[in-house]
C-alpha cells in the first residue's frame, strides 16, 4: 500500500479531511473493496491501540488511587490515636486530687498583712 493511500486513510480516520477530500475518498471507498477492507482494518488498530492505552491508564489511575487510600488510612489511624492519646493524658491530670498551678511566693512575705490575711493564713487557705 502505498504512504499517500495511507496518510489518506489515516486523516480520514482522524476526521482531519476537509468536506471537499472527505466527500472525493468516500466516492473512492464506495467502489474500492480492498480499501473499505483496509480502512476499517487501520480503524480497528487505532481502536484497539486506544483501548489498551486507556486500559494502562485506568491501571496507573488505580494505583495511584490506592497508593492515596493507603495514605488517608494511615493519616486517619494516627489522627485516632493521638486524640485518644491527649484524652488519656487530659483524663489522668483531671482525675489527680491536687491539681495545682505552680506559684512561688517569697518567704519574706509573711510580715506583711493584706486585707487583713496574714500570708500564713493565705497559705493554710491555697493548700
């Protein structure tokens, strides 16, 4: 088969022809069986080229897809964990009886009367 008879079968098959060539090459197709037979041939392996080109795709998508559930799985689990881990440590200092917030009050404060306290009597009342 000659190129030219190719690179027309190819355009054709592409919708690349103008109305006036595609309108010329469906006359010829009309009278030409062995080139019907190798039009819808080259339509055939375009189609099954095409085919296997969307197949490796969809392949390639689904790994990735997987790859990514794989990653939220594992982003979910830790994010469980760590709010399970901050509940324990909030739950252990909630249930301690002498929950305290660290004050240092100097020692030489207890010569001095405030509101009528003494800081002994201040002191006896914080623990």
């Amino acid at each position: 088969m000659k190129e030219e008879t190719l690179n027309k079968i190819d355009r054709y098959l592409r919708g690349e022809m103008t109305d006036r060539e595609k309108n010329a090459f469906e006359n010829i197709l009309a009278g030409d069986d062995a080139l019907r037979q190798r039009v819808e041939l080259m339509k055939d392996i375009i189609d099954a080229v095409e085919t296997r080109a969307m197949k490796e795709h969809l392949v390639a998508l689904d790994v990735v897809r997987s790859r990514r559930n794989k990653v939220y799985k594992i982003g979910r689990i830790v994010s469980v964990l760590a709010a399970c881990l901050v509940l324990v440590v909030f739950f252990f200092h909630v249930g301690d009886d002498h929950l305290s917030i660290p004050v240092s009050i100097p020692s030489d404060l207890g010569m001095y009367q405030r509101g009528g306290n003494t800081y002994s009597e201040c002191r006896e009342v914080i623990e």
